[in-house]
C-alpha cells in the first residue's frame, strides 16, 4: 500500500500554492488618513489640501533639512540624521522602493531604486 510520489508537494512552475491571494485586510486608518487627507484649510494664503500640505513640508525638510510644522522649527542636526529620515519615506512612504546611503570623502550619496 505505497504511492509513488513524483511530486515532493512542489506546486509547477507558474502555478500559485495560494491564488486567491492573502484576503484583504480591514484599512480603517488608511481610510480616515485618505478622508482627512482630501479636507482643505489654508496654509498662509493658499487654500491646500491636508495632502498637499504633507507633502510640501515632506519636501521642504528632504530639501533643506528644515521645516516648520506648528509654529516650531524640526530641523535635522547632521547630514546622517537627515539621510536616516529621508531613507525612513522613501521605505515607508513608497515601500517598492529601495534607499542606501553611500558615504566616501565626506560626501554623501543617496540612491534610490525603484523595484517594479
């Protein structure tokens, strides 16, 4: 009463072990974010979304190191504290890409790669 197993439970080349896919998840806070993401208020004398807004002071401190956020200035205090917060987006903010950091001769190099 022995099978012949050919197949080691191996699924074939090309065929999904799950093809429904992992089931979807409940994203309430990616949905409230989304929400409050879309509402308006002015930021000076522009009218923005809170969406923009982030993403304005997002790059202001990737540019400058610097910004303002309620009235009080965030600033990184060294070139590797803001490499670790610009690394930090770009896995957090777009995940399908990758950061590193290269340091040589006191210069810094930042290389971003995108994984598609």
């Amino acid at each position: 009463m022995s099978k012949d197993i050919t197949n080691s439970g191996q699924f074939k080349a090309g065929q999904s072990g799950n093809p429904k896919g992992r089931p979807k998840r409940n994203r309430i806070l990616t949905e409230l974010l989304q929400q409050q993401g879309s509402a308006r208020f002015m930021v000076g004398h522009d009218s923005v979304t809170a969406q923009e807004a982030l993403a304005r002071a997002v790059w202001q401190f990737v540019v400058t190191g610097e910004v303002w956020l309620m009235g009080k200035k965030l600033e990184a205090n060294s070139a590797g504290e803001w490499a670790s917060v610009v690394k930090w987006l770009y896995a957090h903010v777009e995940p399908t890409q990758t950061a590193t950091v290269e340091e040589s001769d006191g210069e810094m190099v930042i290389r971003v790669v995108r994984e598609e």
